[in-house]
C-alpha cells in the first residue's frame, strides 16, 4: 500500500466558484506558472505516484458555494486517477483544506473527529499556559487535522490524521520588534498546536490503534532562532517517542553536511531558492512490522525523478513542495 502527503501550492485557484476546473494561461496560485501548466502538471506527479491514497494539504477551498471535495474529485476524474473519492473534515478559515483523495476498491475511510475532556476536537478550543504568567491562553487550529478511520481490504486498521500547523510568519508587523514579537507569539501558538495533536496521537495509541500522522507540520528542529527559547520544535513535539519518520530523525542527530528536503520556496528579492524540510509521515511503531519505506519525491534530490524529465518538470511546475510517499507490505 502507498500513502502520500502533498501540499498543493494553492490547488484552489484552479477551480472557479461552482468547482469547475480551470485550465487556461492565465496565472495560478504558483509564481510564473499558468493554470494549465500547474493543473497538467498536478495531474502528471499524481499519475505517477500511483498511490492508494494521497493526503492534499492545500486542497480546494470548501465555503458558501465551493465544496472541496466535490472539486477533487472532479480533478481525480479528469486526471483519470484512480483515487477517485475525496473526504474532508473541518473546513477552514484559510481556503486552504486538508483533505484525503483515495481508492475506494483498496481502502474503506471514515471521517471520525474525536474528542475528550483532555483532548478536545480540533474544531474547539485547547487550554494552555503559553507563556508561563499562571494564566489559560486558549488556542485554536486555523486548519483543523483531518482524522480519519481507514481500513485496507486485508482487514488492517489504521487511524490517519492529516496536519498542516500554522506558519511561524511574523505577519502584520510594522517594525523589527513587531517581528520579534509576532513570531514569538506565533512559535507558542504552533508548539500548542503540536502538543494538542500529540495528545491526540498518544489517546490512539494508548488504545492499541495504528497510527500515522501525515502533512506540513511548517517545522523542524534548527530551523530557526526562536527555538531556542523554547527548546523544542513542533516536529519533535508531535513525533516524541510514540512515532517514528527517518528523515525527522535526521534532523535530530548532529548536523549533516546534506540533509533532505521536502520544499524549494523562490526569494524574488535575493533571486534564489530556499530549501526546508517540512512535510513528513510519521508512523507508530507497531506499523515498521509492515516493512515501511519512505520516499521523497524531489526532483533534485532523487536521482530518478531528476533524470525522468516529464516528471521532473511536472513536479516543479506544480507546488512549491514535493510529495512523500510510504509504502507498507499490508497484502
């Protein structure tokens, strides 16, 4: 079986209000890139992937008029892809969904949200002290996890919970101690974030349940200053001891010379890219039983996806980030 995490730089911008599918030369959602060149290129990567089921960060927006999943699967069947059936959860403030694109004949999902005194819905509100001043600061997703109930055909089950954490983007500042201030405010926030959905994690396996967190978790330890106040990353936070992903664990041995990436950002002011680890898929550890295999696919840093040129240009003509993939002996 073959899931994969893939945040789709501004899928929603290809769909009109009615979730018609745009494909045209107009510009998309990426920087120089047209709506037909994104959306054929989209189509090629997942094509190629040719997984059970595909997690969409970034996916088309559900609102007033707009259902995300009605959009991706009217993708699904013009890509004609066999993960033809899309679930979401909460919607989300941002026009930017978490949804799972999957292969009814391979799997059985469920959208099952769950919740406890401890550890409420990811809709609601979670209770922490932040800054340590003995006051409760509330908290809340601005992209809910999507979690879900899956079965394989084999009888095996597994509980999914697709994430995107909030950027650290100090956004809305004036000045340098703005800055300072907003991305502070906004580290606390995310590691919050982390310890809820960790939470979360625990309840499941505690339960005896499989479990695989997939998505951008926008973190990774060393990947900036501020963590030094706080110690951790959200990464080591989610992950702790419960779930394990190779190239998460890379980022805690000591520094490489060459570590992986899963997302090449352009700067138009310095006229480079940025490279950063941000999307993993961390599994329990009663899943390694399964024979686990984890794979980026980045087209500079993966020898067969750099050489297969159809893919390497679809790849980067789609998002600003590159697909992971797990596979498991589930059969």
């Amino acid at each position: 079986m073959r899931l994969v995490t893939y945040n789709i730089e501004w899928f929603a911008h290809l769909f009109d209000d009615a979730d018609n599918l745009m494909l045209d030369g107009k510009p998309s959602g990426r920087y120089g890139v047209d709506r037909y060149t994104q959306g054929r290129g989209i189509a090629h990567v997942l094509q190629r992937l040719d997984a059970d089921a595909v997690m969409v960060v970034e996916a088309p927006n559900t609102g007033r008029k707009q259902r995300c999943t009605r959009a991706l699967e009217r993708f699904a069947a013009e890509a004609g892809l066999r993960t033809n059936i899309a679930v979401s959860g909460f919607a989300t403030e941002t026009h930017q969904e978490i949804a799972l694109l999957y292969d009814p004949t391979v799997l059985t999902v469920e959208v099952d949200p769950q919740s406890s005194q401890e550890t409420p819905g990811f809709d609601k509100s979670f209770l922490i002290d932040l800054d340590v001043d003995d006051r409760m600061d509330r908290v809340r997703f601005s992209k809910p996890p999507l979690e879900l109930r899956v079965s394989t055909k084999e009888g095996v089950a597994l509980r999914l919970i697709g994430a995107h954490l909030k950027s650290k983007a100090p956004h809305g500042a004036d000045n340098a101690k703005d800055v300072v201030r907003l991305a502070i405010a906004n580290r606390r926030k995310q590691l919050a974030q982390a310890i809820w959905l960790h939470r979360r994690v625990t309840d499941h396996i505690e339960a005896g349940e499989h479990v695989i967190v997939m998505g951008d978790l926008n973190d990774g330890p060393g990947l900036d200053e501020y963590e030094r106040l706080f110690g951790k990353s959200s990464v080591e936070i989610v992950m702790g001891s419960e779930l394990t992903d190779p190239h998460a664990q890379r980022l805690l041995k000591p520094r490489e010379i060459v570590l992986p990436s899963t997302s090449r950002f352009y700067n138009p002011e310095t006229k480079s890219y940025l490279r950063a680890l941000l999307d993993y898929i961390m599994i329990s550890h009663g899943l390694e039983a399964y024979a686990p295999r984890w794979r980026i696919w980045h087209p500079f840093e993966d020898a067969e996806c750099y050489d297969n040129i159809p893919l390497r240009e679809a790849l980067l003509a789609a998002s600003d980030h590159f697909p992971v993939s797990l596979d498991l002996e589930l059969t």
